[in-house]
C-alpha cells in the first residue's frame, strides 16, 4: 500500500511518477516540478467521489433536519 500513495502524476508526460525517481522534486522524464502535495493520480475521479460524498452528506443532514422537525 505504501508504494501506491508513493506515487505522483506529470501533467506534462500525463504519467505516474514514483518519489523515488524524483530528480530535485522534477519528473525524471521531462523535468518539470511535480508538487509532492497533488498525491492522486487521477484528480477528477477524486472530485467526483469528493462531489459523492458532499451530496450524500447532505441528503443525509436534509433527513435529520426532517426526522428532527416531526
Ligand atoms: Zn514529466
């Protein structure tokens, strides 16, 4: 499991790039920097379980309210 959250994303090569074969923080391939905080390798699949979860948690919170007014 620890190998896979290794992992980082090149916008330029549109590839995954391990920690280790960081060269100064840049991909190995093209050099540009890679940000050690953008760790998922795919970021719209992030946003959307993100988007998921925010809607579940308020449809959630919307029964509550219900449930709480009767
Ligand atoms: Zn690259």
């Amino acid at each position: 499991m620890s190998a896979e959250a290794a992992k980082l994303w090149c916008d330029d090569c549109d590839r995954s790039v391990g920690v280790e074969t960081l060269e100064d923080g840049c991909c190995p391939v093209c050099g540009s920097p890679i940000s050690t905080r953008e760790r998922q390798a795919l970021p719209w699949k992030f946003r959307l379980m993100l988007g998921a979860t925010v809607i579940y948690l308020g449809w959630r919170l919307y029964q509550l309210i219900v449930w709480l007014s009767h």
